[in-house]
C-alpha cells in the first residue's frame, strides 16, 4: 500500500506486479526468472532499448500508465531509454529552496526505517545489514541509530534524481552484482540489495552532517547513470538517472542531524510507503520545529 501526502489511501495495482506476483509466487515462474536476472541480458535489453526501433514501445507505454507528458520537455525521442530517462519541466517540480529543510531526491514510494545499534535491517521481508549495503564496517558504523529512507521508483515515476542538499562530494563507489527486480513481491524471496548493482557516494553538508546517498540498479536496467564532474554540488542539481526498470534511491542520515516529516514516519511504522515527488519536503533539520 501507499499513501499520498494528504492522507489518501492508495493501493498499487498495476501489470508489473501482478505478473511479478505470479512468477515468484510458485517454484516454476522462480525457475523461469533465474535466467532473466543474469547481467548479460540486462545489457543486452539495454542495447536493445536503446536502438531507434524501440520507439514503437512508447506510445504504449504512455496510454498504459496514464503518463501526462505535458509534465515533460518537448523533444523527439531516438529510442525508449531516451524517452525512459525524459527530462521533467522545471516548473512541474518545484524545489523547496528552505536551507534547512531536507527534500526527496526524486519521485518514488518512500519508506523510512531506524538502523538499529547492530545495523539490521528487514526492508520488505528482505533482512540486511547497512554493512553489506556499503561493503564498508566502518563507514555503516557511523549511521547506527540514524534512519534509512528508501525510495523506491517504479515505471512510471521521473527517473532523473538529484543532490539533496548542497554538499562537497565524495568518490563514487560502484559495487557490481547481480541485477535483480526490487518489486516488492520479489523481496519476498532473494535478497535484493545484496544481489545488485550498486552505486554511492558520501554527501558532506552543513546543514545535515555526512549523507550516504546510494543508486540500486534492478531487472532489466542497462546501467546507473551518474554525472562525473565537480565535487561541489548544490541543492537540487541532478546527480543522474535510471536507463529502463524499477529501481531504488538509498539515503542514509546519521543520528540526530535530521527529524523525518511526521506522516512519513507513521506511515513506514504502518508499512506504507509515503508518495513523494523530487525536490519536496521530507524532513528538516533536527533542531528545527515542524
């Protein structure tokens, strides 16, 4: 289930879930799936949506999820990831420029939990530790008793995300693996940030101490797209985007340096993911009244 931010109930009924749900949901449609996820077929899908005679799957798509491409720039698409990784109106996104608050990276279904002292997570009946997420013990170490926001992205969501606070940079750290649907009816039954690819970098702000913002690839998904480039970024500017498939945004806040927005906090303790769009409010700095 998920939830508006003025309280409307909403439940996610589309066609991605109900044929993700009736694969993994018995030992033949799993069996079948397996070789889906191998890495060799993402890439080719990949080179396939990326030739001009995929444009033919546009259309379809739009009518299908009901996309308002009056939203969106004005261009001629060359194929379907062009179109897949479309560039939002400025205007349709209107950025919260507040110094103190802190805005959602992107459009998705956002979940926030607590790391816990030992750093163990169950997000989606998928347990984790925030160290296998990073490959680093010393670096998740420093976000015990912090929060983990996940925003998860489907088809239909703007897949372009951006920096969520001015901040100096770090290094992008890419840990390869194996591409996997991030569906929640598929976490029912792998692993899903342990198996895919992945990529982050550490985020220095004023305002919200050391931020770890991290991009989860998922079936189907050619590649994670992020900017090189300077190492000072401001608020709002776009850090990259997902070629084709659902996929997820990872935001890991230490302790202490940001209150998360009320509703979405309840609604993540009532297992329901908080609709969010890039460049909204989603919490402000600890010290500060809601």
């Amino acid at each position: 289930m998920k939830k508006l931010r003025d309280g409307t109930l909403l439940s996610e009924e589309n066609g991605q879930d109900r044929l993700l749900g009736a694969l993994y949901g018995n030992a033949a449609g799993r069996l079948l799936l397996k070789p889906l996820t191998a890495p060799f077929l993402s890439r080719l899908a990949g080179r396939l949506l990326s030739t001009k005679a995929s444009c033919v799957l546009i259309d379809p798509f739009i009518r299908r999820n009901g996309i308002d491409m009056s939203l969106f720039e004005s261009v001629r698409y060359g194929s379907y990831n062009e179109f897949f990784a479309r560039k939002i109106r400025a205007d349709a996104r209107p950025m919260d420029r507040n110094p103190r608050h802190l805005i959602s990276p992107c459009d998705s279904k956002l979940t926030v939990l607590p790391i816990t002292p030992d750093a163990r997570f169950t997000i989606k009946h998928t347990p984790y530790t925030v160290a296998s997420l990073l490959k680093n013990d010393g670096l998740a170490a420093q976000y015990a008793g912090g929060y983990a926001l996940i925003f998860r992205l489907t088809v239909d969501d703007y897949h372009r995300y951006c920096f969520p606070e001015d901040a100096v940079k770090g290094e992008y750290v890419r840990i390869p693996g194996r591409l996997h649907t991030v569906n929640p009816i598929a976490n029912d039954y792998f692993p899903i940030y342990k198996e895919n690819a992945r990529e982050y970098c550490v985020l220095n702000t004023k305002v919200f101490g050391d931020l770890v913002m991290m991009e989860v690839g998922a079936l189907l998904v050619g590649k994670i797209v992020n900017h090189p480039g300077k190492a000072q970024v401001v608020r709002g500017e776009e850090k990259g985007y997902f070629q084709f498939g659902g996929s997820t945004v990872v935001l890991l806040v230490k302790a202490g340096c940001a209150a998360i927005d009320p509703d979405i906090l309840e609604n993540s303790r009532e297992g329901i993911e908080t609709v969010v769009k890039f460049g909204e409010k989603i919490g402000c700095a600890e010290n500060e009244s809601k």
